[in-house]
C-alpha cells in the first residue's frame, strides 16, 4: 500500500527544485531537469569563455583556447546553479606539454550588489614543471549556491604556450533538501518526527498542504490521483512545449 511515508522518500530523492540545462539531440531547445540528489555536472566549454586579458590563438577544431601573447590570457565564463545546490569541486578538461607553462583555474563569487570577488576555488593548476598531458584536473570544493546574494563566475588563467590549453571546466555539484525550520507545519510531524526535514520541504515548495485541521496525515493512503498532484507539483510537469 502506497502511504506517505513513500512519498516522503521520494520527496528526499528528488531534493530541493533545481535545474541542469543539457542540449536536446532533436532541436535546439534545452531540456530542464528539475529534480535530483545525486552529484551531477555542469559543463563550460571553452567556447563560452569571455577572453578579458592577453591574445588568444584562433579557436580549432578541438574548441581549446590557448595563449599567444607575451603576458598570461585571462577567461571568464558565468556559472548558473540552482539555490541550494552544493558546489563540491571543478574539474578542468586540459591539455599541458609543455614544463614551463601552466593553465591555472578557479570559481568565485560576487556579493550583491556589485562588490569584489570573494574565492571559492582558487589556485588550482595542472602545475608548471610537469607535462602531465591531456587530462581531467580536479579540486574539491564545498559551497552552497545562494543567488539572492551572490553572483557567479569561472576563471580559466593560462601562460603563452599553445601547447597549454584547455577544452572545458566543470563545475561539479548535488542537490541539496532544503534545512529544517525551528517550528513544525504540521500538527501531526512535530520537529522530532524521523521525516520532518521532508515534510517540510514539501510545504515549503508548496507540493502540500496537508490532510486538513492543520495535520499531514504522514501513515495514510496515498490515491494515485493524490500521487499525480505531488508528483507533477515537485516535477514541474507541463504539456506544453
């Protein structure tokens, strides 16, 4: 029997709302994905860098930037994440032959409104001496997007050398459920209930509103048409294109 003691478990899978946005095969449209707790990564390709310092050589086949002038090339590139996600690191696609060159990269943010950049990742590098090739260079992180107060942004620094460039840096990322509030919505998941935090985050994200006299109702059935209601709520789902 289908309770809401299910539907719980499916709220603390689905997470907090968000979305990822990935290219459609079909079309030019972008696919939302709304939902989902597992680590998922968001993918700047070097095309969609912004050259801000230095002379770049053209961009070929591959879609690498590299430097060619005198002093280091500067990029950057905005970052789009849902509220709530928890950043957890960058992974920097590059290419690095050459032992006296380096492609540095790094993430930080913008407070609102208009201030100076605060680091969030800084200093990671796929290293001067070494000529590790063509590779993925990663770093952790732990940073909870809030795009009330910040803004985003990707930096990618490279020294002159075109056998240094890179293809593409990846923010990596989860979602994330929503914290527990102080107070209970509901008469009937009191703070100490093992799935307050979830049902919290279901009224929250307005999904529901309960059973009525102010209770939840978290051991009684669930119809599949109540089903459809929290689904397509939590989902996002629409007929239309």
């Amino acid at each position: 029997m289908k309770t809401k003691t299910i539907l719980v478990g499916i709220a603390a899978l689905f997470g907090s709302l968000a979305a990822l946005a990935e290219p459609s095969e079909a079309s030019n449209r972008v696919v939302v994905l709304t939902f989902g707790t597992n680590t998922s990564r968001l993918t700047l390709p070097a095309v969609s860098f912004q050259l801000v310092e230095g002379t770049e050589e053209g961009i070929g086949v591959a879609a690498a930037r590299s430097c060619v002038s005198a002093d280091p090339c500067a990029w950057l590139a905005g970052v789009s994440l849902p509220s709530g996600a928890r950043i957890t690191g960058l992974e920097l696609e590059a290419c690095d032959d050459d032992s006296a060159s380096k492609v540095s990269f790094g993430l930080r943010r913008h407070p609102v409104p208009m201030q100076d950049a605060v680091p969030i990742v800084i200093g990671a590098s796929t290293g001067i001496a070494d000529t590790p090739g063509c590779a993925l260079f990663p770093v952790t992180a732990d940073h909870t997007v809030d795009n009330a107060a910040n803004s985003y942004v990707a930096e990618v620094l490279a020294a002159p050398g075109v056998n240094v460039r890179f293809g593409a840096l990846r923010v990596v990322y989860e979602l994330q459920v929503s914290r527990a509030p102080a107070a209970a919505t509901f008469l009937d998941v009191p703070t100490t209930h093992p799935f307050f935090q979830f049902v919290e985050a279901l009224a929250a994200s307005h999904i529901t509103s309960g059973c009525g006299g102010g209770n939840f109702c978290p051991d009684e059935p669930v119809t599949r048409g109540q089903m459809a209601v929290f689904l397509a709520k939590a989902l996002g789902l629409s007929f239309e294109d």
